[in-house]
C-alpha cells in the first residue's frame, strides 16, 4: 500500500507539473478567454452554404457527363442549383461589404469555380 | 511490479477527473488556460496508462503470477505470441486495453483537430474524459489486473480456444473498432454543448469514424474466421451473443457513414446523425458489456457479476444525457432543406438508413430477449438462428439492392425516364444471371437466388459507375484509360472506395448465401483402409499421428483426398489436448480450391479403442469469398480514409474565411 501511494505520488507530481503549464505560463489577456467569435457561426453556415450550391453545380455537371442525369433533369435541377449558389455568394459578399472589409478579403469569400455562377435567372 | 501499475491507474483516474471537472467548467466559462490544463491532463493520462499497461505485459513476460490476473490467463507453457495475448483475454486486461486505447486516440484527436474545432474542443476534452473515468473507475474499484497474492509455481493457462493467431489480432481491433466510435461521439457532443453544430464536427470525425468501422469490420471478419477454424462445426458465424455485440455498433456506424454524407451535401439529418454517432457508441458500451459482463448466459450470472451494473448504469447515464442534449438542442439542429423526392441519393441513404438501423435494433431485441424473459417471466428464452436469419433476409436483401440502385441516382431528384435508362444495364445483366442459375438448379434455395441475383446487380451497377467515370474523365482532358481511372479514384476517393466496399459486401454476400444454402455434409466411422464420398470428394483414411509438444500434444486424423479421382493430397484432423489448461480442443483440417472458392472441411470428433475414427466433412462452397472480401473491404476502406490534400485545403480556406469575416 505504502509502495503504491509513494509511486502514485512520483507519477502525479510529473503528470501535475505538465498538467499546470498551461495555468503558469504567462498569458496576454486577449488570450485569457475563448468563445467569443460570436458571429463565427453564422459565416461559417452561409460558407457552407455557398460551397454546398458549388459542389452540387460540379457533381450535378460530372452526373450528367456521365449519362447519370438526363438533359430534361439537368436543366431542370441546373436553374435552382445556381440561384442557390448565387444567393449564398451574394449573402457572403453582403456579409464582407457590411464588415467594411478590404477587397482582397472580399474577394476571397469567393473561390475560384464561383466564376461559374452567373445570373439569377440561372443562365 | 503491481504497485506501480496501480498507482498508475490512481494517477490515470485523478486525471481524466481533473480533466472532466476542469475542462467541463473551463468550456463553461471560456477559460482558455484552464481547458489547456485539462485538455495536458487528458493527454498525460496517455502516459500513465501507458506505464500501467507497461507492467502488465511486463508482468506476462517474466511469468510474475502473483499478479492475479497474469496467473489466471498464462502459464510458462504458453507460446510467447499467447503470453503477450493474455493482456486481453481477461476482464481486467480488456478494460485496461480500452483505456489504453481511449487515452491514446483522445489524445491524437484532441491535438489533430486543435486548429479545425478552435471552440469545440474545449468541450470535447472533458467528455472524453468522463468516458475515460469510467473506466479508469471500474478497474480501480471492481476488476483491478493489479490485484495480488502469494505466487504459485505455475498459472492455470489460457483458454484453449483462444490459443488461434486471429485471436492476437480480433480483440485489440475490435477494441480500436469500439472505442474509435468514442471520438465522433466525444466530437457530436461537444458540438451540441458548444452550439457549434455546424458541420465541422463531422468534417473532424469523418476518418475517426471510417478508420473505427474498418477496424470493427476486420476484427468481425477475423473473429469469424477464428471460430470457423477453431470451434469446428463447420460455421463461420452463429449469431452468438458476443458475436452481435460487434455487428451492431458495426451496422449503426455505417448507417452513419451514409447519413453523414446526406448532411454534407445538403445540410439534412442533423437530429438524425446526432441519434446515430450515438446509437453507435452505446451500442459499443453495450457490446463491452455484453462480452466482459456473463449477462449473456443468465440474468443470475449478471447479478453476479458486480461491472455488469456499472455497465448498465453508465450506459443508461449516457443514454439519458444523449437524450437530452439533443432535445435542447433541436433548435441548432434544424434542417437547412427538404427531401425533394422519393426517387433520388438522399431518399436511398435514407432507405438504406432505415434498414441498418432496423436490422441493428432487431439484433438488440434478439439479444437482450433473453434477458427480458428471464426477469418477467422467470425462464431464459433463446432467440436462435431462425430468428435473426429471418430478418437478415427481410433486411439484407433490399438493402443488397440499394447498394446497386443508390449510385446510379443523382442527388435531389431523378425522373422515372433517366432512372429506368440507369438501371436498364444491371437489371439486365442481373435477370439474365437469375435466369441462368435458375436453370442450372440453384432455385433450391430462393434467398439464395435472390441474393445472387441482387449481387450481379449491384456489381454491374459499380462497374458501369467506373466506366462511365473513366469515359467523363477521359473526355475533360486528353488523358489515357488508366490515368483517367486514377484520376478519377484519386478526385473522390471516398466515391470509388465507398463501391469498392460495396462490392467486398457483394462478395461477402454470395459467400455467406452459397456456404448456407448449399452446402453439403456427411459423417462416418472408418477404419484404416476406408473411403467416404461427399460433395464430390473422396477421402481416405490412412491412420492416426501422435505428435507431443510442450504447451499441447497433437492427435490428428491423416486423410487422403481425391476429387474425381484425381488425388489432391492429404489432410490431417483431430484434437489437441491442452497440458496445463488439461482441454480437448478441436484442431480441423480445411483444404481451401481457391479457383471454386470452396473448402473441404473435416472434424475428426472422435478416436476410439479400436483404431476407427469419427468424422465429421462438409464441403462449403463460396465460402472462400468470404474471406477475400475482407481483403476487399480493407482495400476499400484504405482508399476512402487516404489523406484527401485538395479536401484539406478547402476545409483550411474555408476556416480562414469565417475567422476573417468574423474578426472583422
């Protein structure tokens, strides 16, 4: 018994020294706390969003490639999947323009296969 | 040795307790320091485990059998592959094996994901080590493979039946299988605690999930393949308590694997997955208790088996915490769209959904109906083979035809034109198969016709899937037939190792229906000098061999074998008698013709006085698919769970992207 608590005492005090660096160490406040990127969220969807409609236009056009998806299917599903891609890039860059941000920050909300969507009207 | 292990395990369980106290109230309140702290502790709980599982071993190997639980599992006779083996073929070694395991990939997911899930992992830390206490809880208070006594000269040996190399490598995976269904738990969990249920937590588990099914899948496989090599009665799965406990976590993980996927491309089934990565993990819980509890016998062996109850307790506490935290968090879990048609990808992951969760719970009933009898009615009901082989007809079978139907549907909707101009091929090529085994006799069985008849269609579905692949790819780019198809696997690797699976599980399928349904057996007694014919094979017997060993003496059965008159070698069968465990253990002869994909299997079950000997030969046809659709499946699986850089990228652009927008 004796023999286990003084190994037991030797483990905890080498597992309590790694487990308090983190307490010890010098820290700015800035980094004190975590959770507040409130509206992380909220981007995070609408980004989803948009490279949902994008992957979908891509899967929808490899489909019907291969003969998966009919030409009457195509046009019919093609018209909604751009709106859907469309809105989603007009919510992000809504989202950047009232966050005031810089062009090139704007300008990366949108990948590089966004250049495919092209209008509303899902020509 | 022993105190050392044991204040491993005091410090381990101190812990994963900081871990879970500190790291729940750091989450809470937005501590970063503090849930760095928990998140060290959890990650030393590795270590100290580590060391615990150290001594063991190390216990195993000098033969220190005042260890309890060493004396209990190994004896000097023991081979040293089984020495090492004796880790885990008892209670406490197992328990200890999950911890290990559960410690060392918390610790490998918590440190992969720390720039993916910035605000979740805080959250996930102290549920894994909620998880990880419970175990360290039950091997300090109520099975402790640190217990000792005075040493005795020799131990008692491990169970016979255990004494087969695919047991070295069935319990440690199935154990990796079980416990990696801890992660995406730990992760879905997190992400319902921190609101954060968007679909990062999937994106983080999805290879946890995939690398934790595989190894669930293979450990199923190879414990198959051990009790069709050892128990000797001619069968590779008996619907055997133990062996479900694996089946349903297995089936409620590819449920979720299909589901995920539903989720990804259009934010459905959120509710659902979070149902499913649960059902999964308790199923997991219910499958360790299932093996380390002896509930499975009698409700009288449970009462008396005290971690049964700490099982039981746990697995009902989780049950209701799950249940909970879904419920309030119903609002975050909304879905972002609807099923647009009945005919379409996400309505066959549904379909496909609802039959392996069907087929998963009707294993459960079919288990714990037993149990449920025993307490109301007061005597034990088994539910045998018929039960469960009847509803893995009802369920398997169309869920075999998703397989071929659900890859040729696009996602959102498909008219009845297109779909019927898809599926125009595999049907054809599939009725023109049936109607060939039909005449050549294989209606004798209609499950089995059936089950052949789906698998052509499934497989003609995922090769027409790979050509008109290939041909799209060819035609985008002036690319040859072969780097057309690479390039294709290698774009969607989790596609094309998805068919591939698919495909292992067709083969898989006519292996299982050829060797059940038509099959053919025969015993007889013969004397030196006598023949017996069956299946086609004659088989002579030429006398009994005596071989003594160390850890056991061998008395086999020498068979000459000749298929139509053509000889094709010997066989030896018989028994194998254990010294120290004093055990009679079955030792079979299989003769594999991998071209016909069929064993000749042979018993010899008894060895009398008077020189004849008793035999016991079936001849399984197909059965061979079985095992090569392992190797399949492993392929498949490989090839999915490849690290995808492209994807990588993405999910790295796309993080950048929120956190820019967010700071801004």
């Amino acid at each position: 018994m004796m023999a286990t608590l003084a190994f037991a005492v030797v483990f905890a005090a080498a597992a309590g020294v790694f487990v308090a660096l983190p307490v010890l160490r010098r820290s700015s406040p800035t980094r004190e706390r975590f959770g507040g990127l409130g509206d992380e969220r909220a981007h995070l969807e609408l980004i989803e969003r948009r490279d949902r409609a994008l992957a979908a236009l891509k899967e929808l056009e490899f489909d019907h490639r291969t003969g998966k998806v009919s030409d009457v299917d195509h046009r019919a599903l093609i018209v909604s999947l751009r709106l859907e891609a469309t809105e989603a890039l007009e919510h992000l860059e809504d989202v950047g323009s009232e966050a005031h941000l810089p062009p090139d920050v704007s300008q990366r909300t949108r990948p590089p296969g966004a250049r495919l969507v092209v209008a509303r009207d899902g020509r | 040795m022993a105190p050392v292990g044991q204040a491993a395990l005091i410090v381990t369980f101190g812990l994963v307790l900081y871990a879970a106290v500190v790291g729940g109230y750091a989450a809470l309140r937005g501590r970063r320091r503090l849930a760095e702290s928990a998140r060290n502790a959890l990650l030393a709980s590795f270590a100290t485990t580590a060391v615990a599982s150290a001594v063991l071993v190390i216990g195993f190997l000098r033969h220190d059998f005042s260890l309890v639980y060493v004396a209990e599992h190994s004896s000097r006779e023991l081979p040293f592959a089984y020495t090492l083996a004796g880790f885990w073929s008892g209670q406490s070694g197992s328990l200890l094996l999950w911890l290990l395991v559960l410690t060392g990939m918390s610790s490998a997911a918590v440190l992969l994901n720390r720039r993916l899930l910035v605000q979740a992992l805080p959250w996930t830390v102290p549920v894994l080590a909620c998880i990880a206490c419970f175990f360290a809880l039950v091997l300090l208070v109520v099975s402790s493979p640190f217990e000792t006594q005075a040493a005795p000269a020799n131990g008692v040996g491990m169970n016979a039946s255990l004494q087969n190399p695919y047991m070295l490598a069935h319990p440690p995976l199935l154990y990796l299988g079980y416990v990696g269904l801890t992660i995406p738990f730990a992760f879905a969990m997190a992400a319902l605690l921190s609101r954060r249920t968007d679909e990062r937590w999937l994106v983080a588990t999805r290879r946890w999930t995939l690398a934790s099914w595989t190894f669930l899948g293979v450990a199923i496989l190879l414990g198959a393949k051990w009790a069709y090599e050892t128990i000797g009665w001619g069968g590779y799965y008996a619907w055997d308590p133990v062996e479900n406990a694996a089946l349903m976590p297995w089936l409620a993980a590819t449920a979720f694997l299909h589901s995920v996927m539903v989720q990804e491309k259009k934010a459905m089934l959120r509710v659902w997955n979070m149902i499913l990565v649960s059902l999964a993990f308790c199923l997991a819980l219910f499958g360790t208790f299932l093996t380390r509890s002896g509930v499975i016998n009698s409700v009288h062996s449970f009462a008396q088996s005290s971690i049964g109850a700490w099982f039981l307790a746990f697995i009902a506490l989780v049950v209701m915490t799950t249940t909970v935290l879904i419920f309030v968090r119903l609002p975050h879990l909304r879905s972002q769209s609807r099923l647009e048609s009945l005919a379409s990808r996400e309505a066959a992951f549904l379909y496909n959904n609802l039959l392996l969760v069907a087929l998963a719970l009707t294993i459960l009933w079919g288990v714990v109906f037993p149990l449920v009898s025993e307490a109301v009615r007061g005597t034990a009901v088994t539910v045998g083979p018929p039960y469960y082989n009847f509803f893995l007809r009802a369920f398997g079978l169309p869920l075999l035809l998703l397989m071929g139907i659900g890859p040729l549907i696009a996602w959102r909707r498909a008219s009845v034109r297109s779909l019927a101009r898809s599926l125009a091929v595999p049907a054809l090529a599939a009725g023109a198969v049936g109607v060939l085994l039909l005449a050549g006799g294989a209606g004798s069985s209609p499950p089995a016709l059936v089950a052949y008849t789906f698998s052509v269609f499934v497989l003609a579905a995922i090769g027409l899937e790979f050509v008109r692949g290939t041909r799209a790819r060819r035609s985008l780019g002036a690319e040859s037939w072969l780097g057309a198809f690479s390039s294709l696997v290698a774009r969607n690797r989790r596609r094309y190792g998805g068919y591939i699976v698919h495909a292992a599980v067709v083969l898989l399928a006519i292996g299982i229906a050829g060797s059940s349904a038509y099959g053919s057996s025969a015993t007889a007694r013969l004397q030196p000098g006598q023949t017996m014919t069956v299946g086609g094979y004659t088989l002579g017997y030429l006398g009994a061999t005596f071989r003594p060993g160390r850890n056991h003496d061998e008395l086999r059965a020498q068979l000459a074998v000749s298929r139509n008159g053509e000889p094709m070698g010997v066989v030896a069968a018989g028994k194998n008698r254990y010294h120290v465990e004093a055990f009679f253990a079955s030792a079979v002869a299989i003769r594999t013709d991998w071209l016909r994909a069929e064993d000749l299997f042979v018993v010899g079950e008894d060895f009398n006085r008077d020189g004849s000997v008793d035999l016991k030969v079936l001849v399984n046809p197909l059965v061979g698919l079985i095992w090569v659709a392992g190797i399949v499946f492993l392929l498949g699986s490989v090839i999915t769970l490849w690290p995808d850089a492209r994807e990588q990228r993405r999910l790295a652009r796309r993080m950048r992207e929120a956190e820019v927008l967010a700071h801004a």
